[in-house]
C-alpha cells in the first residue's frame, strides 16, 4: 500500500518504521517546513494519510488530504470539540477519516473492561470513580484524548456522575481527571474507584510508542477504498 505521513515527529516516525516493516510504501511525507506538498503528485498516489501532529493544524490537514483525494487515519488528540461537526462534512462529501484517541490493542480491551466495570459500579454507590493519566512532559494536550474516550465509556454506564473536570470534583456528578507530566512516559491511564472499605483499580501502562504505531498502520490497512468517519469499534469486533 502507498503511504503519506504528515507529521514527522515521535508518532511519524514510529510509524515510518512499522509501515515499512509491513511491506508498504512511504511515498510522501509532510511536516511543518513542506506543507506545499499536500499538492504534491507524490502525496496524491497514496492510498491513505496516516496524520499525527498537533492539535490546532489536524482539521486543516485532513480537510487538505481531502482536496487531494487521500483517505485519512489520524490519531491528533486535543481537538475533538468540533469532531460532530467533521463528522457531518464528511458524511456530505463522502470523505474518508478514520480517527481514535489510541490506536493500541492493549487500550482498547482496557476501553472495554472500563465500560463493563463502570457498569458493574453503577448499581453500588458507595464507590467513588476518579482518572489518572500521566504522559511525557512535550504533550500538549490535557487530559489525554484516551482519558477523555475512557470518560466519556464511564458517563455512559455510571449514572451518577454527568461529567468530567480537570483536577478536582467540586459536585458529586462530576468525574476528575488528574494530568501529570513527567518524564518520557508514554501513557499510563488509571481509573480507581474508591469506597470507605476498600478500593479498585485498574491501569493500562504502555511500554512503548509501538502499540500505537502498529494499530495506526494497521487501521490505514483497514481503511483503503473504505469511506465516512471510522473508529477503532469499526475495525475490532469485541
Ligand atoms: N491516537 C493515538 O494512538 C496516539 C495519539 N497521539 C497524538 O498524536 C499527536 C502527535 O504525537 P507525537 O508524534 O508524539 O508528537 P510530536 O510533537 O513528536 O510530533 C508532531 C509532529 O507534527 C509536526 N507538525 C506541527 N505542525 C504541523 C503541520 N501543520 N503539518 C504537519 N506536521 C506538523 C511537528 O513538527 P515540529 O516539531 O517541527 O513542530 C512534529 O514533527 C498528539 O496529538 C498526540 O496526542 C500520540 C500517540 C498515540
Ligand atoms: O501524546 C501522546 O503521547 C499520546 N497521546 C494520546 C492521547 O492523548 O490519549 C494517546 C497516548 O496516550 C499517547
């Protein structure tokens, strides 16, 4: 498969590796100092984008991977307020995205478990529900796009909590979400619940950008001649 990067940092590069390892083609790659290239013949031969920069440029590079009739995959967190909206355009241009906060297996069994915990929880009350993430000190976004999605998987089974707060729960509906930046760490998320008795736990700790690599690579394969927004539960059937 030919495959265009826009992004060449930590995840680009990663990625870059992976790709090639599997067999495919990197025929272009974007980054800061060449944007031009998106009208680049090279960059309009790929079968997919594979986009992981930064939060305030993802909206336009994928609109610009759209002109040139590339499918996207993209794993930029930190924007996803206006994900309803994209998701209505590209449903009306018959664009292709397929987006996650985390591409990782590993995170998404976690993802699941999350949900059926939560469920469990939501008939005892005594149990109080908070997050912590923590991630290495160059992220720019807070919380985490995967804490956000873990969230958004506890809102949905746990009736008594409506929303989530950075830092500290001033009412008992909300749900925090403590950020820490250390280090190089490349994810740890953890969801606790918390009785007077006794208390749960449960952590996802990756060791590695690699689980997140190869689930982009493997979500780029998965999306070629594919179209409308897609997401990890199109692709993983559990
Ligand atoms: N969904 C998932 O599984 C995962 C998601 N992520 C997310 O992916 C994103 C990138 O992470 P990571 O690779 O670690 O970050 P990096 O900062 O290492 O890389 C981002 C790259 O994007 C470049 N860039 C900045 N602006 C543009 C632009 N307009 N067009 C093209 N490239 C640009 C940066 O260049 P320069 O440095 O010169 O500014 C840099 O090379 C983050 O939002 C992160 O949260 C990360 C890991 C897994
Ligand atoms: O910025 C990162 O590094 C990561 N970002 C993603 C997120 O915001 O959830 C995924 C992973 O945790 C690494």
């Amino acid at each position: 498969m030919k495959i265009a990067l826009i992004g060449y940092g930590k995840m680009g590069k990663t990625i870059e590796r992976i790709a090639l390892e599997r067999g495919h083609e990197i025929v272009s790659v974007i980054d800061i100092d060449n944007l031009d290239d998106f009208e680049s013949d090279a960059f309009k031969s790929a079968d997919v984008a594979i986009e992981f920069t930064v939060p305030k440029v993802a909206l336009s590079n994928y609109r610009r991977a759209f002109a040139a009739g590339v499918a996207v995959v993209s794993g930029t967190t930190g924007w996803t307020d206006e994900l309803p909206a994209l998701k209505k355009e590209i449903d009306e241009t018959g664009k292709t995205l397929f987006w996650s906060s985390n591409f990782s297996l590993g995170v998404n069994i976690f993802m699941a478990v999350n949900k059926y915990l939560a469920a469990i929880m939501n008939q005892f009350p005594n149990y109080n529900v908070e997050m912590t993430e923590v991630h290495h000190t160059q992220k720019l976004d807070a919380p985490s796009g995967t804490a956000i999605t873990l969230a958004d998987g506890i809102l949905e089974n746990l009736n008594r909590k409506t929303g989530w707060v950075k830092e500290t729960e001033t009412k008992p509906e909300e749900m925090a979400i403590k950020s820490i930046r250390e280090g190089q760490v490349p994810g740890i998320h953890t969801i606790r619940y918390e009785s007077e008795v006794d208390s749960i736990e449960i952590t996802h700790d990756a060791k590695s950008r690699e689980g997140f690599a190869l689930g982009a690579v493997v979500a780029a394969e998965f999306t070629a001649g594919k179209k409308g927004l897609l997401g990890m539960g199109d692709m993983l059937k559990f």
